[in-house]
C-alpha cells in the first residue's frame, strides 16, 4: 500500500511539472500585465506584483498548453476559452482590488 502511494505520488508530481509552461511564455504574459497594472494603480506597484502572479498562475494552470491558449484566445476567439480568463481575471481582481475586472477584450 505504501509503495502504491509513493508512485501516485510520482506521478501526480511529474503530471503537474509537465503542466508548466517554459518559462519564456510564462514571464511574457507577466510582461505583458505588469506596465499597465503598473499604469493604472501607479503607488501599488506590490499590488501589481500580486495581482499579474496570479492572473498567469491561473492561466498556467487552467491552459497547460501556452501556445495553444493563445490560437484558442488570440486567433480563433473561442468564447468559452476567453471566458476562461475572464474568470480568472475577475477572481484575481476582486482578490487584490475589491471588483470585477473589465472585459476583456481580443
């Protein structure tokens, strides 16, 4: 029974490290948040910080795949791909300023 553990265990770990994104695409869609977050809230710069690690966690954790978020979101506009992030959006920005996020727009 221990040794069944220890290999789900594996695997479940080795599963999640798969899942994340190279870390190039990771740091350009906190790139990307940053400047305006930065512009918007401009003496809350930790705030900023805060909120933009949590809007590409939740990214990286709902779209495992990088480059096919962005043919889903970017190029093809699948709605229920964008409402994804809206979600995401709206959770992270209710969690660090009190409100929805505005809509996103692609």
């Amino acid at each position: 029974m221990k040794i069944m553990r220890c290999v789900l265990l594996a695997v479940l770990l080795a599963g999640a490290a798969q899942a994340e994104w190279a870390k190039k695409d990771y740091s350009a869609e906190y790139d990307v948040c940053l400047p305006p977050c930065d512009h918007n809230h401009p003496k809350e710069h930790d705030k900023c910080v805060s909120y933009c690690a949590c809007v590409t966690d939740g990214m990286q954790t709902h779209f495992t795949n990088h480059d096919q978020m962005t043919r889903e979101v970017v190029q093809r506009k699948i709605r229920d791909q964008i409402a994804s992030l809206q979600k995401i959006a709206n959770s992270c920005n209710l969690k660090h300023w009190g409100s929805a996020a505005h809509r996103l727009r692609f």
